[in-house]
C-alpha cells in the first residue's frame, strides 16, 4: 500500500463531497439567483460541474493506486501538477481579488502528496526506459 496516495486520494474525495454539498449550497445557489445572464450560468455551472468529475475521478485513480502494488507514477505525477497548480490559481485569485479562496489548504497538500507517493516510482521508471534502450 503506498500510503502517501492512500492520504491524498482520501483528502481529494473529502475535497470532491465538500465542493459538491457545501459549494452547492455557497456558490451555485446564489449564481441561480443573481442577475447574470443565463448563457453565462450554464457556462459556469459547466464548468463547475467539470470540476465536480475532476474531482470524483482523480479521487478513484488515487484511492486504487494507492492499493496496486505496480502504479503508473508518470500519469499520476501529472495529477500531481494539476492539484499543485489548481493551488497556486486560489492563491492568486486570493492575492488578486484580495479576499480568500481557501481552497488551495486542500488541493495544494493533494498534489504534494501524490509527488511524495510517486517519488521512487518515477526515478525506478526512468531507470527501466534507460536499461530497455541499450
């Protein structure tokens, strides 16, 4: 069991059920409410239910690799980016709008965590392509 993805795929389902109930409730309620253009809600609520997969499905592709005792760390290291710059767009957000978008506390530390449990995979990766090549 690699635990490090067993941590990070349990903080990203947490993150998908709380962006699906309390974000629900926080931000799409009002967006139906409000004024905006109704081309603009569908587009936004699209996207927000994008993210609502993004989340469900990298939750399942963490929580099963952390129980493979063979993971394919390459692709999960491209989730890895993905959490840590989703991070970085709150953080900015936050800085630029000032006000606060806490949602980089949970996806910064998924990403962290998923580098961490793919570190020795992807240096033992690179040394089997080096050795099929000669």
């Amino acid at each position: 069991m690699h635990l490090p993805l067993l941590i990070a795929g349990s903080l990203n389902l947490f993150s998908a059920f709380l962006h699906l109930i309390a974000g629900q409730l926080d931000l799409v309620v009002p967006l139906w409410e409000s004024q905006m253009e109704l081309a603009i809600q569908a587009q936004w609520l699209g996207a927000w239910h994008m993210v609502t997969v993004w989340l469900f499905g990298t939750s399942w592709i963490l929580l099963r690799s952390a129980f493979q005792k063979q993971i394919h760390a390459q692709e999960l290291h491209w989730i890895g980016w993905g959490y840590i710059l989703f991070g970085l767009c709150f953080i900015g957000s936050s800085l630029f709008m000032d006000a606060m978008a806490p949602q980089w506390i949970l996806l910064a530390p998924i990403g962290i965590l998923t580098f961490w449990g793919t570190r020795n995979r992807i240096a033992q990766e690179k040394v089997k392509e080096v050795v099929s090549i000669k």
